[in-house]
C-alpha cells in the first residue's frame, strides 16, 4: 500500500501515537495524532468516534536540492 494514498479509518487505523492529516466529517482536514483513546488535536481537544473517516500518513518535508 503505497503511503501517499487515503486509508479509510474502518479499514486500518495508524500505529499509536502516530501523527497524520485526517479527513474529517463535512470535508474538514486536520493534523492529528491516533491513540488508544481516540484522535487527538493535542492534550485538550478530543474529536469524537466516528468524526475522522480517513487518514494519510504525513509526508517528510521538503527539502530544496542544491544543483
């Protein structure tokens, strides 16, 4: 499976603790991170089961090649 590709939360979840672009309910895109208790923004904003219907593993970043 290549990492560029959506993943639909009810086909595989990220590993734990993992941070990924997710595809939220009425086409909202956020950063989150997957734990055991659920997906997290960051230590105070939780979204709900069932909120996020896909993820994508987040890309390394860019780096600018010196020719």
């Amino acid at each position: 499976m290549s990492d560029d590709k959506w993943i639909p939360v009810s086909k595989k979840m990220p590993k734990l603790g993992e941070r990924c672009l997710c595809q939220c309910r009425a086409n909202i895109l956020e950063v989150l991170t997957w734990t055991k208790d659920g997906w997290y923004q960051d230590e105070q904003h939780c979204y709900m089961d069932g909120f996020v219907i896909a993820w994508l593993k987040i890309p390394d970043p860019y780096m600018e090649v010196e020719e």
